[in-house]
C-alpha cells in the first residue's frame, strides 16, 4: 500500500530509456489518486514534447 495520499501525474515520454512508460504507469497505478500520461519524447518530455507535456499537466491541474 502506497502512502501517498496526494493526486500524483506521472509523465512519460513514450520512448523514454530511462524510465520506461511501463515504469511510470505501474508508479500511478499503486498510488490512490495517482494518473499516468505518456507524450511523444525520451527522458526530457518537457522539453521534447512542450505542447503535450503541459497539457497533461494541465488537466491534471483543473482536475
């Protein structure tokens, strides 16, 4: 059991070596309000995929 109990978004970028997509996904997955999005990108999503990676958190925000 996870003790996180804050709203948790893990981003991926979906050809990330470093932290795998399946990686992040698992991590959202065991958290009671955790979220997962994946974006185009590797390690540096952020910055390889702006659009996308601020519109997950975005969401994730005014969720």
């Amino acid at each position: 059991m996870s003790k996180i109990t804050v709203p948790l978004l893990t981003i991926a970028g979906d050809d990330d070596p470093v932290c795998p997509p399946s990686d992040l996904q698992h991590i959202a997955d065991t958290v009671a309000d955790g979220r997962f999005a994946q974006v185009p990108g590797r390690h540096i999503c952020n910055v390889e995929s702006p659009a996308g990676f601020t519109g997950a958190l975005r969401a994730f925000l005014n969720d």
